[in-house]
C-alpha cells in the first residue's frame, strides 16, 4: 500500500512518502526512508518494486554526482529529470524498472520544479503529483486545497490532511511517513510522522 506525493509551492517543494518496506502480507520495517536526496538541492521518491526502486534511484544519484565530479557543475533540475527519463526510456527496452519517480528540486534560475515520471518513462512538469494506492484520496485533497503560492506552513498542514485521509481510508494504510524539503536552503528532512502505535513503542 505504497503512496509517495509532492507539491510545489511559491519557493520551495516537499516530498513525502510512506515509511514501510512490505513484501506480500509481511511488514519488513515501517521506518524506510524512500525519499533520496541526490545533491545539495533535489530530492526523488518513487514507487514500485523495492529492488527497482532502490537499484534505479541510487544509479541515478551516483550518475549525477559523476557529471558533476567530472564538469565541476551540478546538473538542473530540468537536467536531472530529463537524465532520469532517458535512462528510465533505456531501460524499457531492455531491463526494464518497475518505479514511478517524482523528482524535486530548487535552482536559483527558476525556483523550485517537480515532475512526474511513471514506469513507461512519460514525463511531465506539474505542480502536484502523487503514485500508490493512496493517490485516490490524496490527489482529491490537492486539487481541493492546493494553490501554486502556498507557504510552507500550508504546504505541510497539506501533507497532514493528505496523510490522515490516506489513514482512514485505506483498508491497509502505512503507518508512517516522512517529509523533506527542498529549497533555497538545500535539501533536507522536515518531520518524521509516526502512528499512534509506533509512537508510543518508541516512547516506552
């Protein structure tokens, strides 16, 4: 019961994606962090299968880090996501991955991007784009409530609405999530949410 979204506001991008590594019936760990910083100022998340996800995302990162190494500058954003969509394309017609990514990020030139990428590689600039199960609830919210000039106290009252609607609907729902943000400031964490129940495990 995966579910990974983001959303744009005026300066900045948050990233948020549930924390639990399941195969089947089986719960692995609900602390999985699947929001990947790949440089100094861009995040991506995806979803699908575990060792595609983790395999195609880590590719990406040490790829981009290798371009910048050898050309002394980072890639954009725009670049980044155009990059990722070729190898993604590549990869369809040979081995292909089964993620839908949504990388994020921050350039001075033209503040913060999002894009949407699904597993046959079709990419898009958007302002919110969500994948998993939870896309059904949490999509509806962000069409209700977003607005492109959104604050970042907006932006995660949001991600809260989206997360608790997600946690009363689904029949399974992940329990935890993360959050990180990208901005002038770089990439980082914003908060860690816990269930009720894990929470007061990690209290005890």
């Amino acid at each position: 019961m995966e579910c990974v979204f983001s959303l744009v506001g005026s300066d900045f991008a948050v990233v948020a994606a549930n924390s639990s590594a399941v195969h089947s019936i089986l719960v692995h760990k609900s602390n999985k962090d699947k929001i990947m910083i790949l440089d100094s100022h861009k995040l991506i998340t995806a979803s699908g299968e575990p060792g595609d996800r983790v395999q195609f995302m880590e590719y990406i990162q040490k790829n981009m880090a290798l371009y910048q190494f050898r050309n002394g500058i980072p890639l954009t954003t725009t670049a980044a996501a155009n990059f990722t969509h070729g190898e993604l394309a590549t990869a369809l017609r040979k081995n292909p991955y089964s993620v839908n990514i949504l990388p994020a990020g921050y350039d001075k030139e033209t503040d913060p991007s999002l894009y949407c990428m699904d597993y046959i590689a079709t990419l898009h600039k958007v302002d919110k784009g969500v994948f998993g199960y939870g896309s059904y609830f949490s999509l509806a919210m962000m069409d209700r409530h977003y607005h492109s000039v959104m604050t970042v106290e907006e932006a995660i009252d949001l991600v809260d609405i989206c997360i608790m609607e997600i946690r009363s609907r689904l029949v399974v729902a992940p329990p935890n999530f993360v959050i990180k943000i990208v901005d002038k400031d770089g990439a980082r964490e914003y908060v860690w949410h816990e269930s009720v129940k894990d929470a007061a495990i990690n209290s005890a």
